[in-house]
C-alpha cells in the first residue's frame, strides 16, 4: 500500500520577508512590500527553502519582498543533504543533546 503524502499549503501561497517557509519547495520573487524601481534578474528571483527556513529579503536591493510558492519538493538534493540545517532541523540529528538517563545510545 502507497502511503500518501498530505498537503494543505496550495501552490501560489504568498510569504512574506522573514516569514518561515510553509512547505518544503520553490518560491518565486513576486514583488517588494513597498514600492521600489528594483526588478531582481530571473536566476535570482526564485529560491529553495526547507519548511521552517526564513524567506530572504529581495535578492538585488535587499528590501522586504513578497515570495510565492510556484512547487513542492520533498527529495533534499544531495549538494543541500549535509547543510548544518538539514542535520539540525530536518533530521534531528543533535549530537550535543544528552540522552536521557536510563537508556542507551544505539
């Protein structure tokens, strides 16, 4: 039996500046909260976040922008696989936390 993935965050979400990210996925630059001549090239008007990840500023004049989601993604590329935040955040991988006392690292 497959198991489905459920999603309840629809394509097209807008997400502000410094907001996290919903979902894991693609946003695309749609334009700055307040007015600005800055138009961001098409390379850097899209980025890939991690849910959680903060939405970065507008990546040309560095003013507060808003970002859309235009696709999901699940499968953590290998080149971001070993990123501080995917061991930390995503996996849970913390080796600094002590286990509690009664049981055993395997």
């Amino acid at each position: 039996m497959q198991q489905r993935k459920m999603i309840d965050i629809p394509l097209g979400t807008e997400v502000r500046t410094a907001i996290r990210a919903p979902i894991d996925g693609d946003y695309e630059f749609v334009q700055h909260i307040a007015s600005s001549e800055c138009k961001p090239s098409a390379k850097e008007s899209k980025v890939y976040k991690f849910r959680g990840e903060l939405l970065p500023p507008c990546p040309k004049c560095g003013k507060r922008a808003v970002w859309k989601l235009v696709e999901y993604k699940f499968e953590i590329s290998p080149e971001r696989n070993k990123t501080a935040y995917v061991l930390k955040e995503v996996r849970g991988d913390r080796p600094n936390v002590p286990y509690p006392s009664g049981t055993k690292k395997k």
